[in-house]
C-alpha cells in the first residue's frame, strides 16, 4: 500500500510525551501544557531537539511518509530533511492583540532560512481564540502569495471555542484576560467557526481545517463547497476533553477528509494505523476503503504532494507493505484494526 500521510503533527512537542495528562475541557488541558511548556514564545531547549528525531524515525517505523508540521520555532525542518521525511512545514503565528501584519515581517528570515535549506514552508494561524482578524488576513495574503500556498488552522476543536465566538464569553475569553492578551475592540462574530472564517476569506480549496469536532452539517457543507480540507485528529480529541469528531458526518458530507495524529503531548504515538483504528471505531458505516485514502491519497492531495498517496506509474515508489494473517478475508477492514510497527515493512 502507498506510504500513509500524517497531514497534522507537532513534531516540536516530541519531548512532551506523557507530561501533559488528559483533560476534561480543553481550557483545562491548554493550562497544563503550558505550565509545561513554560516559555509561551514556544522556543526550545536544547535537550528539547533530540525528542524530534526520535518521533520522526518513530512515525517513519508506522509507515508514515510525509507529515503536515506545526511549528512555532521551525526546529523540525533540520530534522526531516536529515531523515527524509516529505511534507509540509507550517509556521504557525499566533498573536489576539496583533493589529496588522508586522509579526509576519518580524518571522519572514525564519521561514527564508528553511526554505533555502529544502523545505516547504507555509503559514499557519493558530485558531479563532488566539489569532486577530488583522492577523488573519495578513496570513491569508502571504499564503496567497507564497510558493507553497496551502495553510493550515485548527478550527471547531472545543465547545469553548464555539462560544467565544458566539457569544464573546466563556473559558477563553477569561483566559486571554488572564494573560493580558483580550482586546476591547474584538468584535464578536456571533457566528459558527466555519462562517468567521469564510466571511473573511480566510478558506480555500488549499486549507487544512483540523479537527473539527464542533462542525455540524451546514459548515461540513460550505467546505465541501469550497473545496477544502478536514483533518480529523480523534485520539487527540479525546485526550484534550472536546469530545469525538463526527466522522460519519465527515463523510456524509463530502468534504475531502484526511488523518493526523497531533502531538505526542496529547496522543500516545505517531502511528496513523492507531488513528484508523480509532476512526473505524467512530464511523462503523464508512466504507474502509473511504478511511484509507483519508491516511493516503486525501492527505497528499491536501498537501499538494501529488507523487505520492497512490500506486501508480509515474509516482514515487513509497510503498508500504503489511503482513497479512492466513485468517484475513478482507485486507481493507484488517488495515483498520490497528497494525504495528512489526507488522510492516518499507519495500525498497
């Protein structure tokens, strides 16, 4: 089978494997992170680099080849290069206060270095709570302008979300509050995730919308309409508090939908057959062959990496190949049932 595609990580928290504990409610499970993480700049220490490598080698093991990164400091680039791991880099910004785009022009050397090094970099706001509108646009700009011009945004992930939008209140308004960074002119949407950010032009047919555990069918539709991407992380979801994604839903709908893990803070490995597993679990009426193209053709196709995600003359030779027991009758459902590392091989 074609090599499977992690279309969300966050190669960078590697090193937080098994520090931050489940949560409840979201807010709660943020709080615990970074009274982890400690340095709210997402800098890292160097004892915090090593963890990367291991988690890509980790993710290469489970057949995983090439990955939709979040990044705040780009630390992962180095990294995925050295163990030739594809995908995509996503500088994700973040700033509630930001009233223009001067923090793009502040990180630009950041992503020039990186690309220069060979990798493909593009731009990633963080979420509604945490990202201004001006900052927003300024992002969608730049993406509109860049090379690689896909973007990615962690959308509809918690009820607490949800509500700031609606309503302007709840857990994040008092949280930004707490840390200094609410501002009194925030005009509140008082509208869904989805609509904030399509009035604003924000979605295209090359965003990468995850998660979306909040989304009914009405905002699955307007994406389906757009064109883009659904990223359904559901271990993570469960380990965060905000609840199952509605994967049927998901499919229902029509809307292109790929896999990730998330980060090793808030699952437990980076291999995207446990993730299958999981969905499988959630989605029982979707065909199994829906699923696996989620983990493969779906997710390269969102990435814009064409050559690979399918078997097919012309396309690199990333193939993956799963020891199948005498008893199998259907290889596609035993796909799903959760494969280990020692059950697979890379085909050379």
């Amino acid at each position: 089978m074609p090599g499977l595609v992690n279309a969300h990580t966050h190669l960078e928290l590697s090193w937080m494997r098994g520090r931050v504990p489940p949560a409840p409610k979201f807010t709660d499970w943020v709080k615990r992170l970074f009274a982890v993480r400690g340095r709210p700049d997402g800098a890292l220490s160097p004892e915090h680099i090593a963890p990367i490598g291991d988690a890509i080698a980790e993710a290469q093991r489970a057949g995983t080849v090439a990955v939709g990164d979040i990044s705040n400091s780009l630390r992962a680039v180095e990294p995925m290069l050295a163990a030739k791991l594809d995908g995509v880099v996503f500088h994700e910004l973040l700033g509630f206060r930001e009233r223009d785009g001067a923090l793009l022009a502040a990180t630009q050397a950041l992503r020039t270095a990186a690309a220069k090094r060979g990798a493909r970099v593009s731009l990633a706001p963080h979420a509604p709570y945490s990202t201004s509108p001006e900052l927003f646009d300024a992002i969608r700009a730049a993406v509109n302008d860049s090379a690689c011009n896909i973007m990615s945004v962690h959308l509809g992930e918690s009820p607490e979300e949800v509500e700031l939008l609606e309503t302007g209140t709840g857990p994040w308004r008092r949280m930004l509050e707490m840390i200094g960074a609410w501002r009194d002119d925030w005009e509140v949407p008082r509208c869904d995730p989805v609509s904030y950010l399509d009035r604003r032009g924000v979605i295209d047919a090359h965003t990468l919308v995850v998660h979306g555990v909040q989304f009914d069918g009405r905002a699955l539709s307007r994406l389906a309409e757009i064109g883009a991407t659904v990223v359904t992380c559901p271990r993570s979801n469960r380990w965060v508090g905000v609840g199952d994604p509605p994967i049927e839903r998901f499919y229902r709908s029509g809307v292109n939908v790929a896999v990730g893990t998330d980060s090793l803070a808030s699952v437990e490995d980076l291999n995207l057959f446990s993730e299958l597993k999981t969905m499988r679990g959630l989605a029982p009426g979707v065909p199994a062959h829906a699923i696996l193209e989620s983990a493969t053709a779906n997710g390269a196709r969102a990435l814009g990496l064409g050559d690979l995600g399918t078997l097919a003359p012309g396309k690199r030779a990333a193939i993956v190949s799963v020891a199948l027991p005498p008893s199998v009758d259907n290889v596609e459902e035993f796909l799903l049932s959760g494969i280990v590392p020692s059950q697979m091989a890379w085909v050379a």
